[in-house]
C-alpha cells in the first residue's frame, strides 16, 4: 500500500475568492472559469465548501420551494431540441389545451400543505398575446392570488408586446420564468424557431413591469464550460431573481435523446460556480435532479444551492415530496421561505461590489 499526498496547490486560490465573495465583490469571468476548470476531487471539495459558506452567509438556512402545473400540454410550436413538449418530434408526451380552474386550485392546496411557497402556471406555446386566451390565464392568476397560499408564478413563453407584461403584473403575478437556456454562442444549437434576443426582449418587457425574473437553463447539453460560465454572467446581467438549474434529461425522440450525463461531480462544480458568480440570488435545482444526481441529491446545498423544485416536472417525474421534505430537515435546512420581495437580494450601494460603496441616496441622508 502506497500513500499519495493531496495536491493542495489550488487550496488557497479557491479560498481566495472565496472571501472575495463574501466579501461583496464580483469576480471576473476569468477568475470564475478557473473554477469551472478544477479537476482535482480534492479541490472541487473545497469549492463546494466556499460555495457553501456563501450560500449560508447571503441566504442563511432556508431554502425555497417551488412547484409547477403543466397548464398546457404538448403540441408546442417551437423546436427546442431538449423539449418532448414540441410538436417536431415523437416522444409521446401529453396534450391538452390550457386547464380549467380545478386542477390549478388543487396544485395550490397540494403546495400549501407541503409549505411550497410558489406554483407555476407553465404553458407549451411560443408565447401569449392580447385576447381570450390572456384573459383566461389573467382569471388563473387571480384566482391563485385569491386563495393567499402560495405566491402564483407563470412561466408562459415569449411576450411582444409591453401590455401583455402590464396585464399580468395586474393580475397578480410576481415572478415569471424564463430561461436563457445556455449561453448566446450555444443558444442555437438548442432551438432555431426563435432567437436568444428574442428571449431577453421578453426579459425586458417583465422587469419593466416590475415582474421579478426567474430566469436559468440547462446543462448537459453539449455546450462547453465556457457557455456555462457565460450562462452563469448573462443572468447576473439581466438581474434573475430566481435561478433554475436544470439538468438534461435525454427524452427519446427528441435531438438530444443520446446525449451522455454530466458526471456528479461536474454538475456539483457548476452549482458550486454559479454560486460565486450569484451570490444573492436564489439557485433553484430543477429537471434531471433525481436521474443525474441520484443517492448525491443532498449535496445540491452543500455546492450552493438554495431553492428546490419539488413534485413532478413537465413530461417527467420527481421523488416524492415527502422524501425532499425529509432531506431538508436531515441537513438543518428550513423550507418556511417568506421573502416574497426577494429583499434579501437587494445589495447596499450601487451594486458595484467595492467594499464601502453607498447609494446617493445614503449618502443625501448622511448629510
């Protein structure tokens, strides 16, 4: 038997930034795609452990649940590559047109009793419009809102038009989901019926309405680290509220349906990064979690996380509730999540990350 010493070259680096983090400051691309870069189990471990650090510093023991309703089904017009919802390829997935008020309001009470603090409408369309059908998404809304129990989210697809955005703001919506799916440069490779502007353009015209943004994308996809990477800084840019991690899911019929997992650890290590990069926001583990991770499921938080998509997804199915539940509770973790105004994001000073930066309004009431 023969001992090998760790290699502890890259332990005070990642310590390093780190603290820079905690410290309030934003790391460069270049600084951060080093991380992506780590190898050594040794010190992907201590990335996972600063990660970890960040998360309990910027969002302490809670951890925020949201769940989805499928609102309508299949038959999608767009050609994501990833989605066994669209209607260019055969995989078998339900379809059914947008739902009546029943099976919302039971998703509400399902989530209410497991503590869930957000359901969202999502629907398989390219987008909404002016007319009869925004009408009845706006009567959903509102009817969620009316019940008080959990925040209602929609994640409806592209918007045109800033009244749309308008409307369901006055409706009641909150947050709206929205993915950035990869980075620009990949974005193609993952749909051609619309553009990745096309995406930011309805990005804008929510935070114009004062809708917070949830906003992530999906790895195992063939993109490189660097997309990741790039992924991870186009959603700080555009200032996600909630970010959502998926983890593909090959779905037989569809482009991507041979795709090879991510390993374990790879995916930890991007959760790990995004938290450097992101350190207020909330990153929420999505699709793919129970296929890819598997018995590591719990390490999620360890690497950063602080949000979780409970119940089933779209076209595929999750553990039991119960089982996450019981997870949370194992590691100290506390799913009661109540900042409803995402307050615990807002930064002191202009956002630059400069230690003892204020706002000019600070600086007029010090005078």
């Amino acid at each position: 038997m023969t001992l090998e010493l760790v290699d502890a070259t890259n332990h005070a680096p990642i310590a390093g930034l780190g603290r820079r983090v905690l410290d309030g400051v934003n790391l460069t691309r270049a600084e951060v795609l080093w991380l992506f870069h780590l190898e050594n189990t040794a010190d992907i471990f201590d990335l996972l452990s600063w990660a970890n650090r960040i998360r309990e510093q910027f969002k302490g023991n809670k951890i925020h649940l949201c769940s989805i309703v499928n609102a309508k089904a299949g038959a999608c017009s767009e050609n994501c590559s990833f989605c066994a919802q669209s209607s260019f390829y055969q995989t078998g997935s339900p379809r059914y047109g947008f739902v009546d008020p029943e099976p919302v309001q039971a998703a509400a009470e399902e989530a209410n009793k497991n503590g869930v603090t957000a359901v969202g409408l999502v629907a398989a369309w390219k987008g909404l419009n002016e007319g009869p059908m925004l009408d009845e998404v706006c009567d959903r809304i509102r009817e969620l809102k009316a019940g008080g129990k959990t925040r209602p989210d929609v994640s409806l697809g592209l918007l045109k038009h800033q009244r749309v955005a308008d409307r369901l703001k006055e409706a009641g919506v909150e947050c709206y989901g929205h993915n950035l799916e990869s980075s620009r440069r990949f974005f193609p490779e993952t749909c051609t019926t619309h553009t990745y502007d096309d995406r930011l353009e309805t990005i804008g015209y929510l935070k114009k309405a004062g809708i917070k943004i949830c906003s992530g994308g999906i790895i195992g996809m063939g993109e490189t680290r660097e997309d990741r990477c790039d992924l991870a800084f186009a959603l700080k840019e555009i200032g996600a509220n909630v970010v959502p991690l998926n983890i593909l899911n090959p779905i037989k019929g569809t482009p991507f349906e041979n795709h090879p997992p991510l390993p374990v650890m790879e995916i930890l290590k991007t959760i790990a990064c995004f938290r450097f990069i992101l350190p207020r926001q909330e990153i929420m583990i999505a699709g793919g979690r129970t296929v890819n991770l598997r018995d590591a499921q719990s390490m999620i938080f360890l690497a950063g996380a602080s949000a979780l998509m409970v119940g089933n997804y779209l076209t595929t199915l999750n553990q039991p509730v119960e089982k996450d539940l019981q997870m949370l509770k194992d590691l100290g973790l506390d799913p009661s999540w109540d900042h409803h105004g995402f307050s615990d994001q807002d930064e002191a000073g202009c956002g630059c990350g400069k230690a003892g930066c204020r706002t000019e309004a600070e600086l007029t009431t010090a005078k």
